[in-house]
C-alpha cells in the first residue's frame, strides 16, 4: 500500500514539474501524462481505502517529497543557455553551359565544406521531331538537381563557391527559421521526464507486490514513451540546425530561336510565299474532290434505284398509240 501511495506522490510532483514556464508548450503538444498520471493517482487513492495509509509514506517518498518542497525542481539542474538554433535552407537555380561537369563540382564543394549529398538526380529531356527539311540532328536538353548539406558555420562561404560554379545565377532564395524556444522547451522537458522515470525505478525496486509493481512498470512504460519521443525531437533539430540545406537547380542555357536569313531577299521571301500559297490552293481542292467524292457515292445508289424502277415499269405500261391502232382494226 505504501508503494501505492508512493507513486501516486511522484505522479502529482511529475505533474507540477511539468507545468514549468519551459516545457508548457510541449505539454500542450502532449497531453497525456499529466492528465493521465493524475487520473491513475486519484483512482489508486481511493483504492488504498483510507487517508492513514497515504499519511505514512515510506522514507523513499518522503525523501522525494521534502526535495520537492525544499525547492520545486531544485533537485533538478537548472535548464542551462543554449546557443541560438536555426534552421537554414537555400535554393539555387544556375546556368551552366556543362550540366555534368557542374553536378560534379557541387558535390565537390559539399566534401571540401565537410557535408554531403543528400539527394542528386539528373534529366534528359528528349526534344520533338524536327520539322521536314531539317537535316540537324535533335538535340537533348540535359538538367539536374543537388541536395546538398553542409556545417552551418560555412553556409555562407558554401553559398559564394556554388555561385561561381554558374555562368549566370537565375534565381536564389535562402530562409532561417529560428527554433531556439522550442529546443530549449524541449530540453526543459527531457530533462523532467528523466526524473521522474528515476523516481519510478526507485519506487520499483522498493515493490514487492505483484500488482504494485505491475502499477509502477506500467507509468515507467509511459515516461519512456515520452522521454523517446522528446529526443527523437531534439535529435532532429540538432541535425537541421547543425547542417543547412541547399537545393540547387543546374540548367543549361537557352537556345536561341533561329533567325531568318536577310540575305535570301524579296524574290526569295516572294516565291516562299508564293509556293506557299499553291500549296494551300491544292489542298482545298484535294479537300473539295474527296467530300464530293464521297457526296455523289451517296447519291449514287438511290439513283441507280430510280433508273432501275423507270426502266421496268416505263416498259411495261403500252403506248397510246399503239393502243388505239390495234382496237380500230377489223
């Protein structure tokens, strides 16, 4: 029973600990332990049956609990400063007149910064069919993207070596999100879930009963999900803010659109045009030939049943003529 009591302490210190100015926002993030850890406290109160009970706590509670009335969470260590965390990102689009050679280059200079390339990709856009008459060959428009990261403290100079790889720089934009308020919430907040995780433990070592100790392994189960989960966070801030992130985009220079040449003159442009225009000529009338072509196939076969109906029946019925003659005679 007094294990019981004992943790229902350590829930309600753990809860207190947790609303400090420093890891109020993530607690907000997180709900679950504070409200949870008081709900279990509660219910593993009143399962005690009695206040004489939790009036008696073993000295391992009491102990706990005189540190945390001599001085809230002066047994923990005071959140120290941190240097200023920001994310810097980076994206670059350059002209270069080498795709290959310049994607080379880049990963060169993320090496020599002392970073690496996260991703690299390369496209080979196929052009469309040249145009009748072309005897050029197509030509293939070659394209690629880098990714690269390197130690914050040289982003700057990373940035001015990656300008010089271009002929031209088309585009540039860089940002810096500053995370410092988080990372130090966050720290705050690692900090006291480790201990009170340290108080489960030695609350578990004290148990004997079974259901006791079932109790306590279940709330350290649950401050080690948390305690991973913060880190996990903190992990990945410290790899965004340690290393920026360039993007850069390589492309080759555009091709210039091919000029008409002024040297072939008016009589050349004239019978251009000219040709041009009997061409066009010759294809409506190839268009009106095919559509009466096809309109007089259609009218054929009812005229054709006309002259087949005209010709039989016109026979058949006798003439005036050759009526009357043959009544008159004897």
């Amino acid at each position: 029973m007094a294990i019981l009591a004992a943790i229902a302490i350590a829930v309600l210190i753990a809860g207190c600990s947790s609303e400090s100015p420093a890891g109020s926002e993530d607690n907000k993030a997180a709900p679950g332990l504070e409200g949870a850890g008081a709900a279990r406290a509660d219910s593993d109160s009143f399962e005690l049956g009695g206040e004489s009970d939790i009036g008696e706590p073993s000295a391992g509670v009491a102990a706990i609990g005189d540190d945390t009335a001599a001085g809230g969470n002066g047994s923990l260590p005071l959140p120290q400063l941190v240097d200023r965390k920001i994310i810097r990102t980076a994206t670059l689009e350059l002209e270069v007149e080498d795709v290959g050679g310049a994607v080379q280059k880049v990963e060169s200079v993320a090496v020599a910064a002392g970073g690496f390339v996260s991703e690299s990709n390369v496209f080979i856009d196929e052009p469309s069919e040249p145009e009748l008459g072309d005897d050029a060959a197509p030509r293939r428009t070659q394209t690629a993207t880098v990714t690269i990261r390197v130690p914050a403290e040289v982003y700057a100079s990373v940035m001015g070596q990656l300008r010089g790889v271009a002929a031209e720089v088309r585009s540039e934009n860089s940002s810096a999100a500053e995370v410092t308020e988080e990372y130090t919430d966050l720290k705050a907040r690692l900090r006291n879930l480790e201990a009170t995780e340290a108080r489960y433990l030695e609350l578990l070592a004290k148990a004997e009963e079974i259901p006791d100790i079932l109790t306590v392994q279940d709330r350290i189960n649950s401050v080690r999900l948390e305690i991973e989960q913060t880190q996990g966070r903190i992990n990945l801030l410290d790899s965004l803010t340690d290393l920026a992130t360039i993007t850069v985009r390589l492309t080759p220079p555009a091709v210039p659109a091919e000029e008409p040449d002024s040297e072939q003159g008016w009589a050349a442009e004239a019978w251009d045009a000219a040709w041009d225009g009997s061409r066009d000529v010759l294809e409506a009338l190839g268009t009106v030939a095919i559509v009466g072509g096809v309109v007089l196939a259609w009218l054929a076969i009812p005229a054709l049943a006309i002259f087949i109906a005209w010709r039989v029946f016109g026979l058949r019925r006798p003439r005036g003529g050759e009526a009357g003659g043959t009544g008159a005679s004897p």
